[in-house]
C-alpha cells in the first residue's frame, strides 16, 4: 500500500510539472540588468523585452530590474547565489564582461552558473572623445600617450569588462600606458565622464557613443571590431589605424537564467525569446538608436560562451 501511495504521488507530482511547464508563465517576468539605468544593457534590455507580453510572445510583461555595481559584478554576484531558478528571474548577460571577471577571480559566478536562452546584440567597444577634443584620429592618441606615460585618462564602465580589454589591448599595441579609470554606474557614468571633461577620452559600447555623437557631445576616433560598422561607416577600425586590436572587447548581450532552472521552461524560454527579439518593432527601434543587433539561439550562445571562455584564457594571460 505504501508503495503505491508513493507511486501515486510521484506521478502525480509529474502530471503537476508538466502542467506548469505548460502554464508558464502565470505570472509578469523580473530581468535584472547589471548595469544602472540608461546604459546601452538597459537601454537595449528594454527594447528586446517590450514585445514580452504578446500573445505571440511569453503572454507575459518583463519588468527590468538594475544591480549595478563593480562593473557587473553585484548583480551577477547575487544572479548566481540568491536568484530564484523557477523561469521568473531572468537576466542579462554580457560577454566578454561576466567570463572575463570570472576568469580573474573574486567572484562567485562562472558559466557553470548560468543557463543561456539566447542573445540579441553584438555592441564593439569604440574610443571617444569630447566633441572639442584636439584628438582627431587614435593616432593622435596614441601620439599623446606615448609623449605623456600614463596621463592620458580614459573612463570605462569597469573592470575587466569590454571597454577595459579593449583599453588593454590598445596599450599592447601601441606600447603606451593608458590611465584607464573604471566609473560607477556603467557605460552612461563613463560616457558623462568624457562629455564632461572629467577625463581625456573613454572607451564604451558603439550604441551608447553612437547616441551622443548625434547629440554633438562626442567624437569616435575608432572601433575595436574587425570591420567597420553600419551605424558609423566613416569611422576606421583600429586595426586599419595600425593598431593590432581584433574583437575581443565586442560586448555580446543576451538572456540567461541561473542553473537548475526547470529544463521545460529553459526550452520554452529558447523557443520564444529569438523570436521576441526578432520582432519588427524591436528591431526598428534598435535601429534607431544605434544598437546592433546579432540574434543567436541557445545553442549558438552555448558555443560562442565556450569560445570566449578560451579566446580570453589565453588573451586574459597575455595581458
């Protein structure tokens, strides 16, 4: 009899997920965002989560949540060790940033830690300037920091992050030795650095400094990819500057949930969220304001985590 009884439950404890992984989701969605608010994450998670709610789509909102702090390191710090696994906490995910910092250590988050679902945007780091900045061209910069070690500032949005291994990347190739200064609060607090002379240059995402070179606030000197981008086709890569920078530093963006998350709802996130941001109203206004995006699936990320994990292994101990 207690074996049957306990027959009993199992199955119906079966019956009960399959019902909920069915039902997913009954209730609005969290997605936290690492960064603070008005950043190119934030800015582009709002967009990519805005179509959430159709019934094409998860039937349910997604509302952004910002952690910012130490270049991404406290919310994903508490993504990995407080979040719930039950398909309604989600969040962002930058790469290289997260793989980077789990690499040098300090913190408590890994890509063991995380499952992807997908991703949505490829933004590559580019070097800025105020608009009445003398510098015209990164040879200018460069120039500058070779007559002046380790004067010449330049704001990112944090440690090991993008903008710092591009910055790194440039003084390996150019032999100098930029003063690189991580801000709080992200790619916005380091882009307002620049715009208000508080630093000599920055480096940050295309989208943000597409954004406030159409205000008149900025220059982009150059783009730390292996080509040119369409949103700035008059703007040379770094490598067509002289400088032996490839796209190491291009600031991957997607969606992730914590490990032990519900393989059912894992697989209906995967199916629905490429499509999300596939959406044509999505995109347009990605396009609009300067955000590239680069949809991938979950397999897709799994392989391109995988090969960040080793690029910036090997880059990481080099530098």
């Amino acid at each position: 009899m207690k074996r049957l009884i306990a027959g009993a439950a199992l199955a119906l404890m079966g019956l009960t997920g399959a019902a909920g992984a069915d039902e997913y989701p009954e209730r609005p969605i969290m997605m936290m965002v690492s960064y603070g608010a008005g950043g190119a994450t934030d800015f582009q998670a709002r967009i990519v989560t805005m179509t959430s709610g159709n019934e094409d789509a998860l039937g349910m909102p997604i509302a952004i949540i910002n952690k910012p702090g130490a270049g991404g390191r406290v919310g994903w710090n508490w993504f990995a060790t407080q979040a719930d696994a039950d398909g309604y906490t989600l969040a962002a995910y930058n790469v290289p940033h997260f793989i980077a910092q789990s690499i040098k250590g300090g913190v408590q988050y890994s890509t063991d830690s995380f499952e992807p679902i997908a991703n949505w945007g490829a933004d590559p780091a580019v070097f800025v300037v105020g608009a009445d900045s003398p510098f015209n061209s990164m040879e200018d910069v460069v120039a500058y920091a070779k007559e002046n070690p380790g004067k010449l500032t330049v704001s990112g949005a944090g440690l090991f992050v993008g903008h710092h291994i591009a910055a790194l990347q440039i003084d390996q190739a150019s032999g100098t030795k930029m003063a690189y200064i991580p801000t709080k609060g992200g790619g916005a607090a380091a882009m307002k650095a620049v715009i208000a002379g508080e630093v000599m240059g920055g480096i940050n995402n295309l989208s943000d400094a597409f954004r406030a070179q159409e205000a008149g606030n900025v220059k982009i000197l150059g783009v730390a990819d292996l080509e040119r981008s369409a949103f700035l086709p008059d703007v040379p890569t770094m490598k067509e500057q002289g400088l032996d920078v490839d796209n190491s530093s291009v600031n991957f963006r997607g969606v992730m949930v914590p490990k032990g998350t519900p393989p059912e709802v894992i697989e209906k996130l995967a199916a629905t969220v490429p499509e999300m941001f596939a959406n044509t109203r999505v995109s347009k206004k990605m396009e609009a304001g300067g955000s590239p995006m680069h949809i991938m699936t979950r397999d897709e990320v799994i392989e391109m985590w995988a090969q960040r994990q080793q690029t910036l292994n090997e880059l990481l101990a080099g530098l």
